[in-house]
C-alpha cells in the first residue's frame, strides 16, 4: 500500500490507499462467493468491513465509471441531480413557487393546459 501524506502530516503517516485490484479478483473469481452467517453477526459485519477496505479503490473507480457512463447518457438528469443536491446541500428555503409568484404560476398552469388540450393542426395538403 502506498502512504499519501497530508499537509501537516510531517511525511510521518497520512491516508493509505489500497491498490487497484484485478478484475479477476474483484468480479470473476469465483470460489470467494460464499454464503455469509447471518447468525454470526459480528464476523459478517467484520467481513463487509474487510470487503469494503480492501477493495476500496476498485469501488471508487466503479463509481466514477457509472456516474461518468450515467452523465453521458442523460446530461440534463444527470444536472438536474446534481442541482437538486446541491440545493438540499444549502438549506434553500423550499417555499413553494406558486406562493412566491401567484401569476407566473398561474400563466404557466394554463398555457400547459392549453398546449396538452389543444389539437396538433393537421398536415394535410
């Protein structure tokens, strides 16, 4: 394992970082699938804690790789998401619109209805 010393750390310790696993040994080995003991619950949460420390840079890069895959697919979702967090993250009030601007909610409500009850104009010759 590789040491990345912090500022201040004086070179001494710092955050190890697990190395990146093969993919053999992160997926597709087989014999290490087991069954755990749900009746021994201090040794299964002993193992997830193990499972998760030791291939913890296999998931970061299976993170990165899916949110990286997710974003190329769906940039407006993806944006949207990542708005909606970064309003929960700052306590924006959540007063709702209507309340703040009564007749740009009302103009809204009822341009979308007129559009969704209007019929398409036919294209006949």
């Amino acid at each position: 394992m590789s040491a990345v010393d912090g500022p201040g750390s004086g070179g001494g310790g710092g955050v190890t970082v697990a190395p990146l696993r093969s993919l053999d040994d992160f997926l597709t080995s087989k014999a290490r699938f087991q069954i755990p003991d749900f009746n021994n619950e201090e040794r299964w949460l002993n193992r997830i804690t193990h499972n998760l420390l030791y291939y913890q840079t296999n998931y970061f890069v299976s993170a990165a790789v899916i949110f990286a895959v997710v974003a190329v697919m769906s940039p407006q979702k993806m944006a949207s998401g990542i708005l909606v967090m970064v309003r929960a993250e700052n306590d924006i009030p959540d007063e709702p619109f209507c309340a703040r601007f009564p007749l740009s909610f009302l103009a809204c409500s009822l341009s979308s209805l007129l559009a969704l009850t209007t019929p398409a104009p036919s294209r006949l010759p």
